[in-house]
C-alpha cells in the first residue's frame, strides 16, 4: 500500500511539473516583437525629452506592454533578466500595445531617469534596450538602439525622401542640412537620389535652404545644378511646408527648369539615424 501511495505522489508531482512547463510554453514573452528600431536626438534640454524613438511592431504580436529603459552603453549588459519586473518605474517609460498600431513612434518623458538611477549626460553613448511584459512575465526584446545627446541643432543630419510634381512621381532624394550659426537657417547639398550621390556628374545636384518658424517652414529654395543633364538644366524652386513630426519636412513648391515648369509639388524629407 505505502509503495502504491509513494507511486501516486510521484505521479501526482511529475504531472503539476509537466503541466506548468507547458503552461510556460504555451504563453511565452515575445522577445522578437519588435520589428525595427531608430533612435533621435531631437533636443537640447539635456534629459529623456530630447529623445525619440521611432519602432515597427510586428501585427502578429498580441496586446502587451513594452518598457524603454536607457543604459549607458558600457553597462548595457548589467541589466538581469530575473529583475526585469523590479525596475523603478521612474526608469523606464511604458507603451501599452494596442494589437491595432504597428508603427510607433515616442518622445521620452523628460522625468525619465536613466536605468542606473541618474539623469542622462551629454557625449556618453547609451543604449536604448525594450523591456516586453506580457501576462506578468518580463524579457527583453532582441533588438535594441544607440544614441549620444550632443549640443547641436536637433534638425542637423542627413535626410531621404520623395520628390513629386507634376514630371515625377515618388523619386527618391537625399540631402545632408547644416544648421546656421548666425540665424539658424539649414541649408545644404541636395541629391536627386537615395544614395547621397549626384544624379547627374557633379559633387550634389545643387543646394537647398529651409527656414523656420516653430514647426513651420517660411521659407523653402532649391537651386538646381545638374552638371551632364541637358546643359546644366539650371533650375529655380521655392516652396513653404510644416515640420510634421520631429525628424519630417513636408514642403510644398512650384519651380522651373529646362524641363518646363514644375507645379503641385511636394517633398517629404525624413531625417536617418
């Protein structure tokens, strides 16, 4: 009998193991529903505000909750899996997956304290890692980003983009923006290509100037040099538009050039990480 009771306890405790590991594998942490990542400085506040982070989310991936945690580079691998759920909350900033919107993007709370506790700093490079939380367990995903806050203007960067009008439609541009010292204005070399490399013979395919005013754009000019195309095809535009997020141009201009005028046109110009 005790031997028949022993054999019952033994079956009774290998089925409750069996079971919770099955459990485990039938609700695991999605780790890879993170599809993309980029990370922006967009700011000088010298805080998480300055931050911002753009991600695809897979459509397979049910409803959860994703956590953004950002640790200095150096320490990125100090972070243990098993205290993922123990995180202050004032280090990490949550985005509550709606199974409906797979492409996000989130300016950083300026409160957002690194993982180690303390603000961020200028000129250190941090890493931007995702915590997935989903039915009270915690992993982290498997891709994560890069950024280093650095004192210059926020819109300075190489940008792509479509150009289109009534001749062309979703052409593919490039362009690299400085910011002016003196008034703040971006200008710089314009490619009418998604390579950073001229069209048409020369270094660029001419330059553009944008100035603002808040997220407005007052003002925008392209003047066209296209060294083996058509005689040089000199060319004059001049547009206005809105900063539509905070890495995207959207102009709207009209022009001329050896090709005819250029009319209904608009640009969208998305800066790279």
């Amino acid at each position: 009998m005790l031997m028949k009771k022993n054999y019952f306890y033994f079956i009774v405790i290998i089925s409750t193991f069996l079971f919770a590991q099955c459990s485990d594998d039938e609700d695991p942490v999605p780790t890879d529903v993170i599809s993309e990542v980029s990370i922006f400085d967009i700011g000088n506040s010298n805080d998480a505000s300055d931050i911002y982070v753009r991600m695809g989310i897979k459509s397979a991936s049910p409803a959860l909750e994703i956590r953004i945690v950002i640790v200095k580079k150096a320490e990125a691998n100090s972070i243990n899996e098993a205290d993922l759920l123990q995180i202050p909350e004032e280090n990490y900033q949550t985005y509550m997956f709606d199974g409906k919107t797979f492409s996000v993007t989130q300016t950083l709370n300026a409160e957002l304290k690194a993982f180690d506790g303390l603000g961020l700093e200028e000129d250190i490079d941090y890493t931007v890692k995702f915590i997935i939380v989903s039915s009270g367990k915690a992993k982290l995903a498997d891709v994560s980003g890069t950024i280093k806050l650095q004192n210059i203007h926020p819109l300075e960067g190489s940008y792509s983009g479509t150009w289109n009008d009534n001749i062309y439609t979703d052409f593919g541009i490039t362009s690299r923006l400085n910011a002016s010292s003196i008034d703040g204005r971006l200008s710089g070399p314009f490619f009418y290509t998604s390579t950073f490399s001229s069209c048409c013979g020369g270094i660029d395919d001419g330059d553009i100037t944008i100035v603002l005013s808040g997220n407005t754009v007052t003002e925008f000019r392209y003047d066209q040099d296209l060294k083996n195309f058509m005689g040089g095809c000199p060319g004059s535009y001049a547009g206005s538009g809105t900063l539509v997020d905070p890495i995207t141009f959207q102009i709207n201009f009209s022009g001329n050039d050896c090709e005819g005028p250029h009319t209904g046109g608009r640009i969208l110009l998305t800066r790279r990480p």
